[in-house]
C-alpha cells in the first residue's frame, strides 16, 4: 500500500526545490471533460535533475507519483480521485529546445514543450514536425510520447513512437535513463524507448526526446469531397492511393452530425457544401515541387465521380480556403466538448470492417434510444470518434443509467471485429476495466512482469493502464 503526501513529505520536497517548483494545483486536478476530480500536491520541476530529486524522495517515502504533462488526455490517466494522495508531477515549467540538427533531421527538446512550439521550431530550419492533432496548442511532448499519440497525420508519418529516436527518462527509484539518442540505427538489445513510449507515465517520468522531422512538402493539397457512405469513402481511400501515392498525409472521414454539432454551438466555419452530404472526406496531400497536388486531386475527383464514389467537391485554391477546410474537421471535438457525449469511444477496426461496424453499431444504439452519433475521425489509419449524444434539448445526466449498455455496445462489436478499444488515446484509469474485459491474458501477465521488474513498488501513475493484480 502507498502512503499518502503529508505536510511533513511537502516540508521536505520545498527543502529540495525552490519556491517556483510549486503550484496551485486546481488547474491539474481535473479532467478535461469533467467526469473526474484529481487529488495530490503539485510539484513542477524546472529540470531533469529537479525531477530526479522528486522521485527519489517520492520512492524512499513510498508515495504515488502522477506525471503530469498538458492534461489534454481524455483517458483519465493525468488525474487519480481515489487512493493515497500522490505527488502530480507537472512538466510545464520544462520548456527547453536543447538543440536542432537541421542536417541530420533531429530536434532534441524537453519533456514539458508545447507540441506548436516544436512544430514551430522545426519550421524555422525549413523542416517539418508531422505529429498533428486538435489539442497541439496545448499538449506536451512528455504526455504525446507517453500515450503514443496519433492524430491527424498518422497515414503517412506513424503515431508519435515513429517520430521519436531517444528518450531522456527519469526511472522510478530516481536514477535517469540517458537514451537520448540521435542515431536511426542501434541494434544493442532491447529496444527500451519503446517501453516507455505508451506506457503513460507506469514506468517512469519522461524528461526529454530525440524527435524526428521530415523535409516540408514544397506544395500541398486539401480537398473536402462529398461521399455516398463510409464503403464508398474506403473506396476513395483506395483510389487515392493510386493517384497520390504515399504523398497522402490525411484522410478524415467526417459525418454531417459533425456540421450540425458546429452549427448548433455556433463555431464559425466555412460550410463548403450547398447540400451538406450525409458523410464526406477531407484529404490531404503533399508534394515535391515537380508535382501539382490541385491537379493530382482534380484528376481523383473525376475518377472518384466516375465511379460514382463522390457527387460534390471542393479542392482548396489557397492556404485560406485550406485553413478553413481544415477548420470544420479540427473544431468537431469542440463542439463535442460543448453538446456533452453520453459516451465516446476512440476505437479502430481493420478498413474493410469500418462500414460494417458503423451500421452495426448505429442499429444496435437506435435499439437503446434516439440518440444522436456523430462519427467521425481518421479513416486512413481505422480510427473512429464514435460518439454518442443525447437528443436535442436533453443533457448527458439524463442518460447516465444508460451509459455503460452504450459503451459496452460500441465496445463489444469493436472488439468482434478483431479492433480495439483505444485506438490512440490510451488506458488511463477510465479503461481499465477494458484492459480486463478485452486484453489478451498473456499480454496483460507480461504488461505486468514488466511493471513488477522496472517499478517494483509500484509508485509511478498508480491505478493507470493495469488492472490490479490477481483480479
């Protein structure tokens, strides 16, 4: 059992940091979306050794620690409402790009960088930092690596644990791990960056990365284009591939509850259809300066409308009308955010199942009552956003009795379908019980050999990602 922080423990954390280490911690103890309230006392170490001190202390007292990066996680796993008060380990105050090797396509930053900063960064050496998502003015390095982020980008660059070389990890009884390599090719053993990559903060605290960056596409191609239904945008996908090649960056499926969502909570964007089509594809695609993506995107259209996949498009003629392209898909959560889901699930399926499962699912939800879906996400990779609301004029409270029949619907048929019930977002402490419910025994026994050997009190992120022993 871990003990809880006492004022003697925060005595002598503030004998080992200075004054600007610690937080009000209102800001850290809560969830995103509301459902759970955190405890603990917050500390912010301004550097790898600040966090080693944290940790060895936190180790010899036996007391909990809950890394904290930018709490965008929608998992569960940033806040911990029961238990023995633990220490929230917050990386915002790590906020160092410690070097930029243009040459070499290598940025080396602390754990606590905003990932806009880090795209921003690369952008002024005229290279390219790919990971992607809705919440990138706000979330850390630290937390995206420790959840394998995917987002937007995914069908051409790979989840975050592609985009990083090395890691910098401060280890549960306070020594630190120095993997910050820069090398692409280092075959010695076991490959430890991955274990911590994904592990969300169950093994130790990641301070720093080696992140990968890619040469800038010198052109690029957006387009929205209207489809008959989610096989004939898998179709789309397809064809895509053969008239972009692996110039495909994006590809978001996006259904009209979406638009109806964005219009409902008046987020302004640029409707791009006359007639909004009951579900259509935003694509992107990037290019070498010897190609033209708008005539690459003309060219599928025209096959796409041949056989009979799509009846409507737009295909941006300016980084204006690509940023309002891109705004629909990008403020969708927002206006999530703002109706309030009864449940959301972040699932994937294999591609050739995503049709069926849809309609699977939307019969066995309209069985349960008549809610309103809005699925959506990124088709190119089999992840869904399936989200279920209340209807008009209802709230979320008014179906809590039945939140757990909708989850274990959307679940079960994923899980049918040879899928998963986290595509991208991680474990937590919200899916734990998913953990035990779907995981494959054998994996969860080594998940846990693993944890036993590297953090063998069992102080980093407890209750996150495993099912407790024994049960």
């Amino acid at each position: 059992m871990l003990n809880p922080v006492t004022p003697e423990f925060e005595a002598a954390l503030k004998a080992l940091l200075p004054a600007a280490a610690f937080r009000d911690p209102t800001p850290y103890l809560v969830e995103p979306r509301g459902r759970w309230d955190g405890q603990g006392f917050v500390v912010a170490p301004a550097d790898t050794a600040e966090v080693a001190a944290v940790v060895t202390a936190c180790a010899k007292a036996h007391i909990g620690i809950v890394p904290f990066s930018g709490g965008t996680g929608l998992v569960g796993g940033q806040v911990m409402s029961d238990g023995p008060a633990p220490v929230v380990l917050a990386l915002d105050r790590m906020t160092r790009i410690r070097a930029v090797y243009p040459s070499e396509n290598v940025l080396v930053c602390d754990a606590g960088v905003i990932l806009s900063d880090v795209q921003a960064a690369a952008q002024k050496v005229d290279r390219l930092f790919a990971l992607s998502l809705a919440s990138e003015g706000s979330a850390r390095i630290g937390g995206l690596l420790s959840t394998n982020a995917g987002g937007v980008n995914v069908l051409k660059y790979g989840n975050a644990r592609a985009q990083c070389l090395g890691l910098e990890v401060v280890r549960p009884d306070g020594s630190i791990w120095h993997g910050l390599s820069r090398l692409r090719k280092d075959n010695t053993g076991y490959d430890l960056r991955d274990l911590f990559i994904g592990a969300e903060g169950t093994l130790g605290v990641v301070t720093a990365a080696a992140l990968k960056l890619m040469p800038r596409p010198a052109v690029t191609g957006t387009a929205m284009f209207a489809v008959q239904s989610p096989a004939a945008a898998l179709a789309l996908l397809a064809l895509a591939g053969e008239f972009a090649g692996d110039t495909q960056s994006a590809f978001e499926l996006i259904h009209a509850q979406g638009f109806a969502f964005l219009q409902e909570t008046d987020l302004k964007v640029t409707q791009p259809f006359s007639d909004l089509p009951e579900w259509s594809v935003l694509l992107e695609i990037g290019s070498a300066r010897d190609q033209d993506p708008q005539a690459v995107l003309t060219a599928l259209f025209g096959a796409a409308e041949a056989a009979g996949l799509t009846s409507d498009g737009v295909i941006a003629q300016s980084e204006t009308q690509r940023s309002a392209l891109w705004a629909i898909r990008e403020n969708i959560p927002e206006a999530n955010r703002r109706i309030g889901s009864i449940s959301s699930h972040d699932i994937s399926v294999p591609l050739g199942a995503i049709p069926d499962f849809i309609a699977r699912a939307e019969v066995g939800l309209r069985a349960l009552g008549a809610f309103r879906i809005n699925c959506f996400g990124h088709l190119g990779d089999g992840n869904l956003h399936y989200n279920v609301f209340p209807p008009q004029g209802k709230s979320r409270a008014d179906f809590e009795g039945v939140r757990p029949k909708i989850k274990s619907l959307v679940h079960d048929l994923a899980h049918s379908f040879g899928g998963s019930v986290s595509a991208e977002h991680g474990i937590g402490r919200f899916k734990v019980d998913d953990m035990k419910t779907y995981g494959d025994p054998v994996k969860l026994a080594m998940m846990r050999a693993v944890k036993d050997a590297l953090d063998p009190q069992g102080i980093m992120n407890p209750g996150a990602v495993l099912p407790p022993a024994g049960v």
